[in-house]
C-alpha cells in the first residue's frame, strides 16, 4: 500500500527538453519525407560485431528504396572505421558526428523508427510513439519488449534487414508499436511524486 508507480522522471527531463530546445535536425537527409530511420550502435559488447550490424542495415536500406538512415557515430576512431568502409558511400545512409542531446531529441521526434543498443533510446523513442528494433541479444529493459513498444532483434545480419524492413513496410506492425502505452510513463511523474509526498 506504500509503493507508488509514478513513471520515469527521465521522461519528465526528455519532454521538457523537447518543448525548450531551439537546436536543428542535422543536415543531409531530407527529412521532409519522414522515412528516415535512426540507428545508434556504441555498446562495448557490440563491437566485435560492428561489420555484421553494418551489413545488415545496408540490406535493409538497399531493399527499401524510401528509406533513409541516420547514424550518430561513436567518438572511437576504429568504430568509425568500420561504419565508413561498410557504409559511407551509400547515398541514403548518413554518417555524422555525435549529436548533443537536445538535438537528439529533436531527431527522435521526426524518426520513423529506431534501431539501437542503447539502453536510455530504448526508453525515450517510445515516449514520441517511435519504435524501437534493439540490436542485442538481450536488454534490461524487459518492460519495453512487454508493453510492445521495442524488439528484440539481435545482431545477425539477415535478421536486422527482415526485422526493419517488415516494421518499415507493414503498417499495421508500425501501429501496432508506435501506439502502444508507454510503461515508462506520460511525463508526468515528477507530479505525481509530488502529490504522493504532500499527501504522505
């Protein structure tokens, strides 16, 4: 009777930021059309499997003719090595610098969906209804698989072209994701933390 579910307060920060920010999209993709997918890969344990996640997003971008992908990479000079040989000359995957966080956000709002092993994406995309394709074996985030919001995907190279390409083309998977409630709350915990302890 003690214990309160109030939502994640990080969701609070993330759509104060969203409102707040003046930054801009990153330039490249035309991001007027809306089908541009947003890919993030820095987990250490992903690493040593770099070139098979990369093989697998340019099938899923050469399958898709509408689809564009965009992906931050990391600061570490072999990661972007190996994004820049498998991936840099293809005309509708961009390569660019880290974002700061704010313009991620602005990013996330516009993506159509998310491909990521991050853990805190994996949180954030669905608050602007995106869903998310996680690029690992497993994820402590065990809530978003349940509340449908994300997918475990892995990092096999013929899995990652079919996953993303059946959410990129069959609406009613897409809906059926970007739709879902979102277990890590509406925004508003930072409020109802409040209430619960005026109220204790």
């Amino acid at each position: 009777n003690h214990i309160h579910v109030t939502g994640n307060t990080g969701i609070d920060a993330l759509f104060y930021i969203a409102e707040k920010t003046k930054n801009h999209l990153p330039k490249g993709p035309e991001w007027d059309n809306n089908q541009i997918i947003l890919a993030t890969i820095h987990r250490r344990e992903n690493w040593t499997k770099l070139e098979e996640i990369s093989i697998g997003l340019k099938k899923f971008i050469d399958k898709n003719i509408q689809a564009s992908l965009l992906i931050p990479m990391h600061k570490n000079i072999e990661i972007r090595k190996i994004f820049q040989e498998t991936l840099g000359s293809h005309p509708r995957i961009f390569l660019i610098d880290t974002l700061d966080y704010d313009q991620m956000v602005l990013v996330l709002k516009k993506c159509f969906f998310v491909m990521t092993d991050s853990g805190g994406i994996q949180e954030e995309a669905p608050s602007f209804g995106k869903p998310v394709l996680v690029l690992r074996e497993n994820t402590e985030r065990s809530e978003s698989l349940e509340a449908g919001v994300s997918k475990l995907i892995g990092t096999n190279r013929d899995e990652i072209a079919y996953e993303a390409s059946k959410l990129f083309s069959n609406k009613k998977i897409y809906e059926q994701m970007s739709q879902a409630i979102n277990p890590y709350g509406d925004g508003k915990a930072s409020e109802i933390i409040c209430k619960y302890c005026y109220d204790f």
